[in-house]
C-alpha cells in the first residue's frame, strides 16, 4: 500500500482513537505485529474488512479508509450488505464454537475478548503455570549436612531433610 500513513490516520478518525496501539487492538493484531507491518508499509486489510463486519456499531466506511474517498450511495448499499452477510457468517460460527461451553467458560472466553492484549499475555503465562508472583521450586531435595569439623562420615554425620 503507497499511502500506509494516510490510511492509519483516516482509520484513527473513524475509530476516534489517537495510538497504534488502540488501532492495533481493535484489528486484533499484536502492537508488534502491527508495527511490523507499518514498517513495510503493508496495511492488514482483511483486519480492517473483519472489524467492520463484527463491530457496525464502530460505522466504519472501509471505503474512505482504503481510498480517501467515500461511497456513492448504491455502492454503500451493496457493501452494508456484504458486511452484514459476513457478520452473520461470524456470529453463526462464534455461536457454533462457543455453544458447547459451560456457563463458566463461556464468561471466560467473554472476559478474555475483552481484555487488552497485555492481560490476555498474563492469563494466559498464569494458566501456563508460568507465575512470577509464586517463588519457584527449588532443585533436588536440599539435603543440608551438619556435624563438627570436616568430618564426612562418622559418629558425628547426620543428614536433615
């Protein structure tokens, strides 16, 4: 894409978001990701075209992002309709993956969505079982050797678990 910059901001004023990072969130890409591929100037259209399918209440005009230019009236028609008939297609297989879930799980997967990107990377280290707040295990069974002097074996040789 020649005008990745120009696209970016007219997506921010669309979104009413002024960081990467929001726009980067709401497209469902990384930061790192997203500034990859800023940096080559490659703009996620697919990303853009799915946001605008899953969130209308975003009312976002692909159109004027893409181009600058806005539709005509009979091509907004058109592509409300394609929009529409993609989010449906979305919901139905969101319906379809989550209908098998428990209540629990389905509140999960809800509060999970939602979350930003760096709560979704700590929920998902903690189910890991890779928490930093809880020390971890130390090596071997620490077998400590007490007694007097150098002695290694003998009357004086016990060993503490």
């Amino acid at each position: 894409m020649e005008n990745f910059q120009g696209v970016l901001l007219r997506l921010k004023e669309q979104l009413g978001v002024e960081t990467d990072k929001e726009v980067a969130e709401l497209l469902g890409m990384s930061v790192k990701a997203f500034t990859a591929r800023k940096a080559r100037g490659a703009f996620p259209e697919d990303k853009l075209l799915a946001l605008v399918a899953l969130r209308p209440d975003l009312l976002i005009d692909p159109s004027y992002v893409l181009t600058g230019d806005y539709l005509s009236v009979a091509q907004a028609k058109l592509a409300a309709s394609h929009y529409s008939a993609a989010r449906d297609t979305a919901r139905l297989s969101n319906v379809a993956l989550t209908q098998h879930l428990t209540a629990d799980e389905q509140e999960l997967l809800a509060l999970f969505r939602a979350a930003p990107l760096s709560r979704k990377a700590e929920a998902v280290r903690v189910l890991a079982g890779d928490n930093p707040t809880q020390p971890k295990p130390k090596k071997g069974k620490g077998i400590s050797v007490v007694g007097d002097g150098n002695r290694t074996a003998g009357e004086n040789y016990h060993e503490k678990e």
